[in-house]
C-alpha cells in the first residue's frame, strides 16, 4: 500500500477520482459546513467588505464558495498544486467563480499580495513541520499586518494508545456519516502510515514560529482541530 501522502496526492491529480471528492471533507470531517461558517464570522472581525482572500488548498472550492456566498464583496486567490482540484474548484464556485484567481502551484506561487486575510483547511497536515512553518511564514508574508488566519486541518494525541484511539473514531465516523466502511478502512491506514501529524501543542507552536499572534484555538472535533490568528 502506498504511504498516505502519495495515495492522497494521486487521488487529487485525477480527474476522475475527484467527481465525488465533496463528499469525502463532509463524511470525515465533523461539521464541515459550520467549519465554513466560522471561518466567514472569523475573518469578518476584522476585514472590509471588499477584503482580497488569499486560499491555500484551495482545491475542490468548497470553502471559497461558502466565504462567496457569506460576503458579496470578498475575492479571493487560491493556490493548490493540483490542477484538476482547481478546475473543480472553478465548477463548485458557480456564479461566483469569476470573484477567484486559481493559481497551481505552492505558496510560493501565491502573488505578494498584501491580502486582508487568508485561509488554510484542511492542507496543513499533508506538510512535515518544517514544511509547515514555511509555508505558513510565506503567507503571512503576503497578509497586511494583523490580517487574520484560519487554519483547520487534523491534529490530535500522536502518544500510543491515544494515537491509535482517535483514528479509529475518525474512521468510524466516517462510516457513521455514510462512508463504505473499506474507504474508511483504507483512508484511516493511510493517515496513519503516511501523513506527518503533530500534536495541537505542536501546531499552536508552528503558527507561533511562523509570527502569527492572538492564536486561538476555535474548532475542536475527533482528530480535527482549527485556529485562528493574526499576521
């Protein structure tokens, strides 16, 4: 079996694989939609109306289209380096695609900005740490000073038995939310064994490392965790 990194990476270069990839964030990650919803009233503390959003993993548009339809007057740029993921994004955004420039590639192929605010869900994870406080130093670099971050992304107890404890609850609720309990199965051995997790005290250290103040934590669901702070 391939580690979990490269399964996910294959998976989101495919066109094909990803038809039905919206339904995969809904099923393994609790309350999605209000994730969405919280990350709106979050970044709206504190930006104008007409606010520049900068997206990393912008892939899928999921989160672009719900911060479209929560704020008429915000665009975004989004940045994720699979192609395919972007032309789904493109589709999902609907009336509201042309609001977003679709950059593929890394952070840093994200223009300078200065961004009102940016976002980052369900991405982090997928970086060692190292790679992690990069990325997020690069976008804090193109935010203005104090624009707030979200980041969401899974990170829970990685200490055995607890690490073993939490991804089977992740799996289960997966199933429980509809999902073939082999997909499950196999998206839970893939976390496992592929994918770079660090422990909330970890990730709250990493946006520390990388400049970024105020952090609070505001989501909290099974192996799931978001914050929000500020450049």
């Amino acid at each position: 079996m391939p580690n979990g990194n490269t399964m996910f990476i294959d998976m989101f270069s495919d066109p094909e694989r990803i038809v039905h990839y919206a339904d995969g964030p809904r099923r393994f990650t609790p309350g999605l939609e209000a994730v969405h919803r919280m990350t709106a009233i979050l970044l709206a503390e504190h930006v104008p109306a007409d606010a520049r959003v900068l997206v990393l993993g912008a892939g899928g548009g999921l989160e672009m289209r719900a911060l479209a339809e929560a704020q008429g007057g915000w665009r975004f740029t989004g940045i994720d380096p699979a192609g395919p993921m972007l032309d789904l994004a493109r589709e999902t955004m609907g009336e509201h695609a042309d609001r977003a420039e679709l950059i593929e590639g890394l952070i840093d192929a994200a223009p300078v900005g200065p961004f009102d605010a940016a976002t980052c869900l369900l991405t982090l994870h997928f970086l060692k740490r190292e790679e992690r406080v990069h990325t997020l130093r690069e976008m804090r670099s193109r935010m203005k000073p104090a624009a707030p971050l979200v980041v969401v992304h899974s990170s829970f107890p990685q200490d055995e038995p607890a690490r073993a404890r939490w991804l089977a609850r992740y799996a289960a609720y997966a199933v429980a939310s509809g999902a073939d309990r082999n997909q499950s199965e196999q998206a839970r051995a893939a976390v496992a064994s592929g994918l770079p997790l660090l422990t909330p005290e970890e990730d709250e250290a990493c946006l520390r490392e990388a400049g970024f103040q105020d952090v609070e934590l505001f989501y909290a669901a099974f192996t799931w965790r978001g914050w929000v702070s500020r450049a």
